[in-house]
C-alpha cells in the first residue's frame, strides 16, 4: 500500500472508529479520573513538588509478580545501552511481547501466563519504563529512539539465547517492534503490530480531535522541563488520566495492577523518560522514517 493510498483511507478510518468510539465510551460512563480516585486509590493522593520523588521506583515485590505473574522468573540483563527488567517462562518457540506507554510487562498479564503454555514468553520492560534502568538526556533524544529500544531487545533475545523469534507490541511497544524488523529483519519470525498507527502518518494528519483526545502526544514533546514538572506535580493523576481515555473497559485494571502502574510511573527518572520517548518519537525517529522505512514501505 503507498502512502497517498494508507493517508486517504487508512488513517481516516481510524481515526473514524477510535474517536467516536471514545466519545461514546466517556458517555456511557466509561472510567474517569474521579472514578479511579474512588475504586483504585493512589499511594500519593496529593499533588506535591516534583524535587521530592524519587528518580527510580521503589523495588518490586516477588510475592505480587508470581501473584500477577506466576511461574515466571525475573531478571535484569545489560544492553549496550540500558540495563533491562525481564520476566520469562516456557520452553517452546521463543515470543517477546513488549508493552507501551504508560504501562510495564504487567500489560500482559491476563495472556501471558496461557502463551507460556506452548511458548517461551519473554516480557521486558522497555528501557525508561518499569524496572528497567532509565538513561539521561541525550542530544536528538536519542538514546529514547525506538532503534535504541528495538536494540535493547535484540541484545536481551541473543543474551537468552534466541537468535530467532516472534515478537508482538502494543502501542510504543509496535512502533519498536516496526523498527526492529526494519533494523534487524534477520531475528524476526513474525511480528504482530497492536493498536497503532504509524506515528509520522497521524502528525501529518493532525487535527482538533486527534490533538484534544491525544493531548499527550503534543504535550510530552515539549522541551524540558516543562512537561516533567507539569506531570511531577501529580503523577498518579495524570497517569490514571491516560489510563481512563485509553481503557474502555471498566475494572480491566485492578487496585494492585494500577499500584504497580503508579509505583513505576511516579519517579523523575520514569517521567523523563515519558517525555524522551515522545519527543524522540516527534524528532529523530521521525526524521528517519522520512528518510525511508514507513509502516506502507514495508507492508506492515
């Protein structure tokens, strides 16, 4: 499919179906900040200054992972460039699924454990997120590019000793996958892309709606400081936030599920690292998917 073709019909039809669908969702009482407040309370209800967060989350519990987790072993393995929080279980055909934004591993929680049943399931946390180990600022937002984070999983695959493999990513999660095929064609078995659409295509197709409803798409690529003090003010609010306009489906995420989002998510080093992904996303991957290797240049 050429680009003309996927800008005239492809973005517009989602942007047909998710936008009102979102508009009935909130209308029919889907969940809101104040209903999250309510039903899953946050360990820090009150807005405070950001220079008294922590830069990393506090440790994880084994009791809750092999609650929310079970039968899948934890641990942390060194790329090039980042240090990466991992879970895995099985022994059949090796399958990395990688998360997106604001999430962790734990987004996969309700399939993971049954794929584990016939595949190697392998669940990072994506370098910023998480557990895993948050790096600086970099020149051009580099080190938060979706080549860097495609890379940290190539590098933990081959440390588990899968050369080859499937791999499957939702949201910041498919566009690291996209650019891991593009990058790295020779590790990839099959890739499944979920509920995305290519980045460059929705700037180019911008308009009200989409920058109303997807206000974090334009807000986090602000310089900093501006948007890392913004979301340090409250966090966890801002975090259940996004969690309320992405998530349809009330009661998907539970009290502990929702601590553990908010755990990850309500540190300096976390939100720098939110906000160095989309800029990188908005700047230097951008750049390089001009250059060449758009999702209708590769058939994904």
């Amino acid at each position: 499919m050429n680009r003309r073709v996927f800008a005239s019909t492809g973005i517009g039809a989602a942007l047909t179906a998710v936008l009102p669908r979102a508009a009935d969702s909130q209308a029919k009482g889907a969940p809101s900040p104040v209903d999250l407040d309510r039903n899953l309370p946050s360990s820090r209800p009150s807005p405070t200054a950001c220079s008294t967060m922590p830069e990393i989350p506090d440790l994880p519990s084994d009791v809750l992972s092999q609650k929310l987790l079970p039968g899948f072993r934890r641990q942390r393995i060194h790329t090039s460039g980042a240090e990466i929080n991992v879970l895995t279980r099985g022994t059949g055909q090796p399958l990395l699924l990688i998360h997106g934004h604001p999430e962790t591993h734990l987004t996969w929680r309700k399939i993971a454990p049954a794929l584990a049943e016939e595949y190697t399931v392998v669940l990072p946390d994506l370098r910023g997120y998480g557990d895993s180990s948050k790096p600086g600022y970099s020149p051009n937002h580099s080190d938060y590019s979706f080549r860097a984070m495609a890379l940290d999983q190539v590098e933990v695959m081959k440390q588990l000793g899968h050369e080859r493999f499937m791999v499957a990513g939702h949201d910041r999660g498919g566009r690291v996958a996209h650019r891991l095929c593009l990058d790295h064609p020779e590790v990839v078995e099959k890739v499944a892309l979920l509920d995305i659409a290519p980045t460059l295509t929705m700037y180019e197709h911008t308009n009200k709606e989409f920058a109303t409803k997807y206000v974090w798409w334009f807000l986090q690529i602000q310089p900093s400081p501006m948007p890392e003090h913004l979301i340090g003010l409250d966090s966890a609010f801002y975090l259940r936030d996004h969690l309320a306009v992405q998530g349809k489906t009330p009661g998907c995420i539970s009290p502990e599920v929702m601590a553990e989002y908010i755990r990850c998510y309500c540190c300096l080093g976390t939100i720098r690292a939110v906000c160095e992904d989309y800029r990188a996303a908005a700047g230097i991957d951008l750049g390089s998917l001009c250059a060449g290797g758009r999702f209708d240049d590769v058939g994904v």
